[in-house]
C-alpha cells in the first residue's frame, strides 16, 4: 500500500498495521479492529446571523465499542474530514485501551472554522450536531467530549440539547462539562497534567533531569496547562508557540506571565523578553524535550533530522509521521507516543461519566490522585513492554493496547 504520511488515516493504519504484525493477531481480529465500527456524516442547515442558511458537514465515527461504550472528544476545525475523524477514533480505541479504562474508542468533529462564527452560530451548530447525533450517542453507548477548538461551554450546549431531546437531564452522555452541570474536578486540566506526569517518568527513564529545557508547541488547553504544570516541576520552559507563531528565549519563559499575556493580548507575539520565531523553527530549537501539543503532521520526514531535544512527548493526537518517527529512532530520540502522553484526559473524562452515574462526586485530590496512577502506571507498562521487545515506546504502547483490544474480541467472539 501506498502511504500517504500527511493522510492520519494513512499513520494510524501504518501503526496498526507493524503492531498486529508483531502481536502475530489472528487474520479476523486483525480485519475488525483494522475497520471503523460505525461512521455516521451529516450534513445539516444552520441559521447563520446575517439571516442566511450555511450547511454544515459533521462526522462521528466509532472505531471499536467490544471494551465498552465508544469514547472520545468532538472537534471544530476547517481540516475536520472524514479519514482524520477515523484515525483519532482508532487512536481513541487504543488510547482507552492501553490505560485500562472500559471503553472503546470514537471521535467526531464539525468542518467549520470557529474564528469566523459569532458564539450564536457556534451554539446553532453545536446544538443542531448533536440532534444529528442523536441517534448514535449515549450515556450508555458513545459518550463525546471536548477537543481541538471546542470546550466546556460547547459540552453544555450538547449536554443540554441531548437531554432536551430525551426529555430529562443525562449529564453521563458528554464529559468535560462545567462543574454546574455535573463536570469534574481536575478535567479542564486533566490532558497537561497527565502529559507532565509521564514527561517526569520519561525523563528519569532517560536518565535525565526535570532540570531540563523544555519546548510546547501549542498554547491552548493542552500546551498552555502542561508547559506551567512543568515549570512547577522545575523544568525551564525555552519555547512556546499558538496558531500565529512562536516565542523563544534560552533563559526561560514565566508561563504565568505568558498566560497572563495571552488573556490581554491574544497571542503569543510579541511577549517582552522573547524572540519571535516560526512555528517550523520552533520545533528545532535546541531543548532536551519537544512537546508538540498542536496538530496530526507536525514532524515530518522534512524536519525529523533536525530536531534537536532528546525527547519528544506527544502531546497531540498524531503529531508525528511514520517516517519521522523512523528518523527519530534511527537518531536515539525517544518519542512518548500520543496514546499514552496525552490519555490524562480521557482517564478523567471516565471519572467524570462515572460521577455522573453514580451521582456522586469526588475531590479534586482524589481525582488528581488516582490520575496520576494510572498515568505513572501505563507508562511503565509500555516502557516494560518496548524493553521486553526491543521496540520503540510507540510499539510498546501499541503491544499494550492492541493486545488488550484483541483479547476482549476474541474473549466475546463472533456473534452470531
Ligand atoms: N479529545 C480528548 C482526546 O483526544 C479527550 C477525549 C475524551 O475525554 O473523551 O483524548
């Protein structure tokens, strides 16, 4: 097969692909956990605020549901296409998988671009997505969540127009909701915080030290809270970077002031004490780690040879192409694979659904507490697992997951 590395589809059927070698799967597990379960595309009218009518394409596609109800976020953004919502599904599949939590995977996005929607249009498609939805999702079969450029504030939106539809409040069927509504504690920065959390295990398995130089590419939710949960664990955060460009400053960057930049200004540009530089240079700057916190593609095999940190901790779904991640291996870079550097927020997404069932609900300790055990404990496993077969983290990680998927296949079997 042809592989097309800016394709997502394209990597995460690669990754699969070298993992169920590997695992030596069965031909039939192979061909159902290789194909989405479900996809649903939709096309629906929107009144936008000058009176015209704009249709919108969305997508929901659930990838697996054997371990459990499918999971996983919703995301506005202009690239949103049916190949990218498959991949980031079936990375959702082994994301949930490989950190033990009892769900499959899913993934669902609206082609649109938020910047140029009034929060009246964003409602409108939000709420008129969901009614679309409908009829896939579920507190008890497919439960969505936030993701690139949609938030809490969206989720109420969707959590309200379900249970509107259903005619009483199901607050089980979307996580990442605010707190008001049945939210958790600790979710808004359940991601950064789990990306800091197996950055730290990383880096002592390197041998390194969280004394360290530290790159985000990627200032909203996920860069932003992992580059200051960082800084707090003494790393010297040297570059960061949002949509418009990058900002770099060898001495290091106060992350507080950074954010406080940001609220007031908007962007990153132009924050005193810093160089601008772009975001391709970004990702080269000398560092001990990269954080890529951003969007799929962002090493490629363009740049892999001229990244400079020692480790990379993926922070975004698929930032890394198949052949980058070659060069990378090939150059000793060791490379913290998406589906465990940033499952932080889908383990508290589980503990949010869980809340909501049980309408009972936990400390921001507790919840912080058990995060941090899940995340410490996968990462070891597929450290153990990438050791035990001389492979990268990725291929542990993908061992791990893919494994405990299949097993759960094969345990159910074929019905009829
Ligand atoms: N969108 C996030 C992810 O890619 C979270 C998904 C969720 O919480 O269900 O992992």
């Amino acid at each position: 097969m042809v592989v097309d590395s800016m394709n997502p589809y394209a990597t995460a059927l690669a990754q699969f692909d070298a993992s169920a070698d590997l695992l030596n799967l069965p031909q039939a597990t192979r061909a159902m956990l290789r194909m989405p379960k479900r996809e649903l595309t939709v096309n629906f009218p929107v009144k936008m605020d000058n009176g015209t009518i704009k249709i919108f394409t969305g997508y929901r596609v659930q990838h697996d549901i054997t371990r459990g109800p499918a999971k996983g976020g919703i995301r506005f953004s202009p690239e949103v296409s049916l190949d990218e919502v498959r991949a980031l599904a079936m990375w959702m599949t082994w994301k949930c998988s490989v950190v033990g939590i009892p769900f499959g995977g899913a993934k669902g996005g609206v082609t649109c671009n938020p910047k140029e929607l009034s929060s009246g249009e964003l409602e409108r498609i939000a709420r008129r997505y969901i009614t679309e939805m409908a009829i896939v999702i579920g507190p008890m079969s497919d439960i969505p969540a936030p993701d690139m450029n949609t938030d809490g504030r969206i989720m109420a939106w969707m959590m309200d127009t379900y249970s509107m539809q259903v005619g009483y409040t199901v607050p089980a069927v979307i996580t990442g909701k605010p707190i008001a509504i049945g939210g958790s504690e600790g979710r808004l920065e359940a991601t950064g915080r789990g990306v800091m959390v197996v950055t730290r295990e990383a880096l002592k398995w390197c041998g390194m030290s969280l004394n360290c130089s530290v790159v985000v590419q990627g200032f909203g939710n996920v860069g932003s809270v992992t580059a200051r949960l960082l800084q707090e664990q003494g790393c010297k955060i040297v570059g960061l970077s949002d949509i418009r460009g990058g900002v770099f400053c060898p001495d290091g960057i106060d992350v507080q002031e950074a954010l406080a930049y940001v609220q007031e200004h908007g962007y990153l540009e132009g924050l005193p004490g810093t160089e601008p530089v772009s975001n391709t240079a970004l990702l080269e700057l000398p560092c001990d780690v990269l954080i890529p916190a951003a969007l799929e593609n962002q090493i490629t095999d363009r740049n892999a040879a001229a990244i400079k940190a020692k480790l990379v901790v993926e922070a975004a779904n698929g930032p890394t192409t198949p052949e980058a991640d070659r060069i990378l291996q090939e150059r000793g870079v060791t490379v913290v694979p998406d589906i465990v550097a940033n499952a932080g927020g889908v383990t508290v997404s589980y503990f949010e659904w869980v809340q909501d069932l049980q309408r009972f609900f936990w400390g921001a300790q507790e919840i912080n507490e058990r995060l941090e055990l899940i995340m410490v404990r996968s990462f070891h496993a597929i450290m153990q697992e990438a050791e035990r077969r001389q492979t990268t983290l990725r291929m542990g990680a993908y061992m791990v997951a893919v494994a405990r998927s299949a097993e759960a296949i094969e345990t159910r079997g074929i019905y009829p």
